[in-house]
C-alpha cells in the first residue's frame, strides 16, 4: 500500500475509535492515573528547583561582578611602578 494508503487508513483509524470507545479495565486506569499523578508532582517539583538554581545562579553571577569590580578598584588605587614577579617575589628560604 502507498504513503497515501497508509495515511488514509490512519485517519480512518482515528475516527472511529472515538465512536468504537475503549475500554481499560478499572486497575489500569487507576494505575495509569497515579502514574500521572506522582509525573505531574515530580514535573512541579523540577521547575520549583530550576527557578531556584536560575536564581542562585543571577546571585553568583552579581557576586563574581561585584568581585571583578573591586578588584579591578584595588587594581587602580596601587601605584602603578616595578613589579616584582616569578621567583624574585617568593622569599628566599
């Protein structure tokens, strides 16, 4: 059978099940409902904890910024002159 064959019997399919109903025995339905019951909990409960990490994160964020300013503060009030670096600023033991 075609593409188009196929497609049409899909769509076929789709129609009458509405009409045709189905039936789930009660145990399963019960069984599928707290299934979607404890997802939809532990979906809630995943956005609850990513606004939280989005937040913690824009705090760490502003925290670093604050750093960099100071340092680049501190960075302007030193004198500016020779600096000594490598194995001449560790003392000699």
């Amino acid at each position: 059978m075609k593409a188009a064959g196929w497609g049409l019997l899909v769509m076929a399919a789709g129609m009458f099940a509405p009409v045709a109903g189905c039936y789930v025995p009660k145990s399963q339905l019960v069984n599928f409902e707290t299934t979607n019951r404890v997802l939809a909990e532990q979906n809630r409960a995943q956005l609850v904890e990513i606004e939280n990490l989005k937040a913690h994160s824009r705090q760490t964020e502003d925290q670093l910024i604050r750093a960099e300013q100071e340092l680049a503060a501190r960075d302007q009030a030193v004198p500016k002159g020779p600096r000594i670096t490598g194995d001449l600023a560790r003392p000699s033991q």
